[in-house]
C-alpha cells in the first residue's frame, strides 16, 4: 500500500524538497530526526553494518514511498544507514509536527498512513521469516516477488535492479550462491537473465 504525498499535502505541511545525487547520505544509523522522510522520485538503499562488518540491506526504497516513519514516530534513531542509488532523488522532508497535525485534520488520510506502516510491518515479518526458513531459492524468490510488489508490477518480467552483491546483504546468503541458485532458477524457466541482468 502506498501513501501518496500531493501538492495540497505538501503545502499544508509547509515540506521542503530536497535534492540529492548517487551515493550520497541521506540520514545515518543511529541519527535521529524530527522530520519524516518521503521519496518523490528515485531509489534508496537502507542498510547497516553488522557487528562483523558486513553490509546487511534492509530494503530498497522507491518512488512515493516514506522511509524512516517508526523512528520518527517514536522518537528513536534511525535503523540504518539511507543512501541515494539511482543517479538523483528528490525527497520531501517534512516537520514531524506539522505532518502529524495535517493527518489529525484529515482522518481518512490518517488510516492510509496508518495502513502502510502496518503493510511494510508485515512485509519486514515476511523477509526475517524467510531468511530463516527458506532454502536459497525460496529466499531470492520472495525478494524478487517483493520486487515486483513494490513496484506494483502485473505477470509481465521486468528488470530486477538489484545486483547480485545486494540479494547477498537482503538474504544472508554468500554472493556465490546467489550466483549459482539464479543460473539454476533460469535454467528451470523462473527468471531470465539478458546481458547479465535478471528479469522476473
């Protein structure tokens, strides 16, 4: 379920846009922030280090898509680290105080919120539920499949931008397997790869 921020809700929350480039750092792990985050237009990455040193990714962030909301709600720190992927993104940050307010005034507007953070609650359940539990090909499978989801995508194959490097810090599995289960999974006819890229 997505949350769209329009012109009306921006303004009446007095948001400020902002614009950044590839690799850069949004907020870092353990910041915290009086302002709610909403990506416009690009893709995030949202990551942290584990106590090993390796890079574990949360998610990826999309298009019209809030990251960052139960902290701010809470008023704890920020999970992990945000970093700009795609070549540029523009965000919208909004005071927490005007946000929360805007939403006592519209109630309707309060349950879709409300929605999307149970619905992104439930999908972060899923995928520690699935790495888990699932064997290798169970686990790329049901990230390809939220992939798919958050890009609201129908039957048809798409490009899944996410490298192999990626599936490895999403599921816990070495980049090697991932390697190997994906060659397998396009034998089997579940994926197809085309110059190196899957498409699911």
């Amino acid at each position: 379920m997505s949350f769209i921020i329009d012109q009306e809700f921006s303004f009446n929350t007095n948001a400020e846009l902002k614009k950044y480039k590839k690799d850069e750092l949004i907020q870092s792990e353990g910041n915290y922030s009086h302002s709610f985050y909403y990506l416009v237009k690009g893709e995030l990455s949202v990551f942290h280090f584990t106590e090993e040193g390796k890079e574990f990714l949360q998610h990826k962030v999309f298009d019209q898509s809030f990251f960052g909301e139960p902290a701010v709600l809470l008023g704890r720190p920020f999970p992990g680290n945000v970093v700009v992927t795609s070549e540029c993104a523009e965000v919208y940050k909004i005071n927490k105080d005007n946000f929360l307010n805007y939403l006592k005034q519209k109630p309707d507007l309060l349950i879709e919120f409300t929605k999307s953070i149970a619905e992104k609650s439930i999908s972060k359940s899923n995928s520690i539920k699935n790495i888990v539990f699932l064997n290798p090909e169970n686990r790329i499978f049901s990230q390809l499949c939220d992939y798919k989801k958050q890009k609201s995508c129908g039957e048809e194959k798409i490009l899944i931008n996410i490298t192999r490097k990626e599936l490895s810090n999403m599921t816990g599995l070495r980049t090697e397997t991932i390697i190997r289960t994906v060659k397998k999974m396009e034998r089997d006819g579940k994926l197809e790869i085309r110059n190196g890229k899957i498409y699911f």
